[in-house]
C-alpha cells in the first residue's frame, strides 16, 4: 500500500469511496460525484453499484409503506424488511472497510447486473 492509502478516512483511499456509499443516500451521491471520479477501483466500483441497489430497495419500502394502512401486519413486516436491510448495509459496509468484493445476499448479484455501467 502507498503512503496515500496509508488511513481510511483519506479521500484518495478506495475504501473511503466505498465505506461512504453506504452512508444514506447523500453519502452515497457523495462518493459517486466527489470521491469516485478521481480514484475509480474495482472495489469503489463494487461497493457503488452494491449500495446504489440498497438505497433503491429502501426508497421502494419507504413508498409502499407511506401508502398502506397502518396496521400491526404491515409494521411488523416493514420492520423485518427494514431490519433485513440495516443489516445487509452493516455487513456491506465491513466489506468495504476490509477491502472485500463480496456481492450481498440475494441482491448482491442483481446490483452488479443492473448497475455494471456504473464505475466504467
């Protein structure tokens, strides 16, 4: 490793592009406009479109969820999915601090699909 890449936090780190990404939607409009044109990396590419599909799914939820009755079925169901999210964005973003390309589950493979365009 260079001495530039010596800390996470530095911008000139792939990992920072791909830890960032996973931070909101805003973090990730951050990482793809600020720190992603001047240090493309597969593995800021990865992380991108990984994060770029969670944050679809998310906004979807938050629709659908606006839009039904509020009813104990669906907060509980909601809540799951919610849940299943966090979590999926949590072990993404150690992925991304370990300098890992590993897709997520179940969705992993169709972000890379979607969004291969992206990072090129």
């Amino acid at each position: 490793m260079t001495k530039e890449y010596e800390y996470i936090g530095s911008p000139d780190n792939p990992r920072t592009t791909a830890v960032v990404c996973y931070i909101t939607f805003i973090g990730w409009l951050i990482a793809f406009f600020a720190l992603f044109p001047s240090h493309k990396t597969s593995l800021s590419a990865f992380h991108l479109r990984q994060a770029a599909l969670l944050h679809i799914l998310s906004f979807i939820l938050k629709a659908v969820y606006s839009f039904l009755p509020f009813t104990t079925a669906i907060l509980i169901t909601v809540a799951i999915l919610v849940l299943i999210l966090i979590i999926a964005a949590l072990r993404a973003m150690t992925d991304a601090l370990n300098g890992k390309e590993k897709p997520l589950p179940l969705i992993g493979p169709l972000a890379q699909s979607l969004f291969y365009k992206l990072g090129r």
